[in-house]
C-alpha cells in the first residue's frame, strides 16, 4: 500500500472514497488534457437540438453540505440544455448569426471569495480546469459572436479561440481589478468595421467597463450589427450608478447604430439585476422613474439568497418601490447619476430592447413568468438571473439554449459543477428580419475609413 492511500485510510472510509475519486480523476485528466485544444466545431447549419455536458475529468462524487458539520455524498446531475425554437417565422431572412454571453468567473475572484463556494469542491474552482470546459462549452455551441465578463486569463482563452478561427478584443477594468471583458467573433463570418471600449470611469461611474463593436457579415454586405458587452456594477446599495453605466452603454451604441445606418444591436453581458427589479424594467421600457424606487433595491439582488429562493415563488415577486413614493433615499447627485439631471427623476435611454430569452418561450421548470431564466448564476449567497441579451428592431431570434431548472441547480450543490463557471452562459441565434434597412452612401463612405480599436491588454495574466 503507497504512502498517500495508506494516508487516506487512517482518515477513514470517506477520505478512502476521496482517495479513489481523485486517482481516477488524474488517470483521466492526463488522458484528456489537451481535449479543450481541439479546433474543429460543428458546423452552424448542422446544430444539434440539444448539447450535453459531459467533462472528461469531471468526479461524479461532488461534496454537499446541508449543514456546517453534515456532509453527503452526491452525484451531480447532468446538466442538459435544449434549444428552444421560436414560433414566428415570417419575417426571418437566411442570413443567420449566434451571440452567446457568459460570465466565466474571474480566477482571482474564484479563489479571493471562497466563501461562494462552500459547496463545491476545490478541483472545480480550478483553473485549469474550469478553462478546459469553459473552452469545450464555447466550442460545441459554435457561436459566431462570444461576448465574456469576468476575464482575467485573456491570453490563455486568446490562444485557444484563435486556432478556432476567432478574432478578438479586451477591455480590463480600471482600478485594483485585473479582470475585464472580452469579444471574440468568427473571422469567417464578421468582419470589424469599428470598436470601441468604454471605461466608466473617465466618466465618474466606477471602475466597470464595457465594449462595443460594428460588425458586417463577411457574406453579405448589406448585413451589419452592432454588439455591446458590459460587467454591469455588482453592488446592491448603487442603483443610480447602474442606471448611469447603462444610460452610457446605450446612447454610445445608439450613436454607432446611426453612424452606420440604423444598424440592428444586440447588448449581452452580466447585468446585475434580476427580471423582477427597476433596473430589467429600465433596460425593457426605455424609462424608469427613480421616486418611485428605493435605490438600493433596484437591483432586486438582495431577494435572491439561495434559502429565499428556494422557499418562496420569487417569479411572482414584483419590483420593490418605495411606500410614499417619495425622493428621501435620493440625493441630488445621485439623481443626477441615475438620470443625467438632477431636476428631472426620469431616467431614460435611446435603445428600443426586448429580451431573447423572454421572447422565445422555454420551459416552465427553467423561465419566470415574464420568460426570463429562474436562473443564471448559483452560489451560496445568490440564485436567480443577472444575464441577458438584449436585441433591437432589426434582427429577431429565432433560437435559444434553455437555462436549467432550481432543481438541478439544487441537487448540483452549486456553481461551477459540470459547468465552467457559476454562471450559465446565454445563447441565442438571430436572423435578420426582411425589412433591415439597406447601406446608405453616407454609410459606404464611413465604412472605407479604417476601424480603430482600443485593445488593453492585461498586466496580470498569470496571477
């Protein structure tokens, strides 16, 4: 008997099964360890209906705590995500493209909040790990266009994405931060035709950023779309600063779909709001009236700890406002953070948005009653759907992957399990609809300049 099972042993019969689990997890891993280089995809005309996680190194032994001094061997679930077609064909062109957005969970966050993750065993908050299942997801989904948040590896996932025919973009946050988001898009399929990066905080608003770029299929030159990316502010208590980095995001993007002619947008990222609070009413309606909300409730993420979720119907839940309706949790500046002017409570932004996944029906045991995920993200101080992707006139979708219903989540124990991140990416494809304008000379003319991109690249990649 080696040394390091005669260790276990004296443990005793769960270190035993520990023991055995690990072992037969290297012997795999070392079997696999280059799968997540793989180039080819499958083809975008060809999907199949439905996408299985199946991690060559994942343990099917995961630990889950029911109580500080309980623990339970458990078999995760097979985390399976169908693509839910839409019922309204009528107005769809040929010319079809895939946007997925993902929160991948930074590895200096991972490892700087393990308090996330008290549920989840340590082989799958690693790295190296995560990377190789975050890289096969985006693979077999085969998206044209991936918007990431969360990015502090940008250079490894650079490497890996390249060889898969993809070019791509960074943007890291300003401030102690060493994460930031990333773009990357099919070279076969896009070309980039301008890019822009925004950092809030030249204008006041934190240290978040967000990017945005003109794409025109390589195919069609007729097509064109603008996508946005944003980590939107996580903190509950600053409503109104979430109100600003979405005003911002919004008029940049409206000013860059006219230049290029009314072209259609797709906004993707983590918004840090659930579909039942005053910012999701923001972002769907175009206006928002800040009297009518306490600030630090607009989010709605205070309503979403695991146990609140778990025990009470939060889908029916609606918007927290404040009882009189009155202006005392607001400060002059702070209205004028949310709205742009401090005289006016009417927070407002130029994009016309609807929601993918809210438009393309999905299953009752994974959407909201408005047709949001339940879910998007999983911890042990948070349930419920931060991420979205929001589209335009212009362009509608035609498919979605559908999320995964509380209970598998549940049994899972929490985020990341079979999946790469303790978030669950989006992803939906669009068609153009048979009415998108067409360029105009103004156009022509704008699109013969050269684009010019903002590319930051990170200073820490290897911390």
């Amino acid at each position: 008997m080696d040394n390091e099972l005669w260790r276990y042993c004296k443990l005793g019969v769960w270190s035993f099964i520990q023991f055995q689990s690990e072992r037969r997890e290297r012997v795999m891993a070392s079997c696999a360890s280059s799968s997540w280089l793989v180039l080819s995809s499958t083809n975008a005309k060809h999907k199949p209906s439905c996408f299985k996680f199946n991690a060559p190194i994942a343990s099917q032994i995961q630990w889950h705590s029911d109580s500080d001094t309980q623990r339970n061997l458990r078999h995760p679930p097979e985390i399976k995500r169908h693509w839910v077609e839409a019922s309204d064909e009528s107005l769809h062109s040929l010319e079809r493209f895939t946007v997925a957005s993902y929160n991948i969970l930074g590895d200096r966050n991972a490892s700087q909040h393990s308090d996330l993750y008290v549920n989840v065993p340590s082989r799958y908050i690693k790295w190296d790990r995560r990377k190789r299942v975050i890289s096969d997801e985006l693979l077999g989904w085969d998206p044209d266009i991936i918007c990431l948040q969360e990015v502090d590896k940008y250079l490894e996932l650079s490497d890996i994405m390249v060889k898969a025919g993809y070019a791509g973009s960074y943007q890291r946050r300003t401030g102690d931060s060493v994460d930031g988001c990333a773009m990357f898009w099919k070279t076969d399929k896009f070309r980039l035709l301008e890019g822009e990066n925004i950092k809030f905080k030249d204008i006041g608003l934190r240290d978040n950023v967000a990017q945005l770029s003109v794409f025109e299929m390589c195919e069609s030159y007729s097509r064109r779309l603008l996508v946005g990316n944003i980590h939107l502010l996580y903190n509950p208590n600053k409503g109104e600063v979430k109100l600003g980095q979405i005003r911002f995001l919004s008029s940049r993007a409206h000013y860059l779909s006219e230049k290029w002619g009314n072209t259609p947008v797709v906004l993707a990222g983590d918004f840090n709001s659930t579909p039942q609070s005053g910012i999701y009413k923001f972002l769907s309606s175009s206006e928002l009236n800040v009297k009518l909300y306490d600030k630090k409730e607009l989010s709605g993420q205070k309503r979403c700890r695991p146990a609140q979720v778990i025990g009470e119907n939060k889908a029916t839940a609606g918007p927290v406002v404040t009882l009189d309706g009155s202006l005392k949790c607001w400060t002059d500046e702070e209205i004028k953070i949310a709205t742009g002017d401090s005289q006016h409570h009417l927070a407002v932004h130029p994009l016309k948005l609807k929601s993918s996944y809210a438009t393309v029906n999905g299953s009752k045991s994974t959407r909201g009653f408005n047709g949001e995920p339940l879910a998007t993200s999983y911890h042990s101080k948070f349930l419920g759907s931060v991420d979205y992707l929001w589209y335009s006139d212009g362009i509608v979708p035609t498919r979605v992957l559908d999320t995964v219903s509380i209970s598998d989540l549940v049994r899972a124990g929490g985020l990341p399990c079979k999946v790469g991140s303790d978030h669950l990416a989006l992803v939906s494809e669009f068609t153009f609809s048979v009415t998108n304008n067409e360029p105009t000379d103004i156009v022509a003319v704008v699109a013969a300049a050269p684009a010019m991109v903002d590319i930051e690249e990170p200073n820490n990649q290897q911390s």
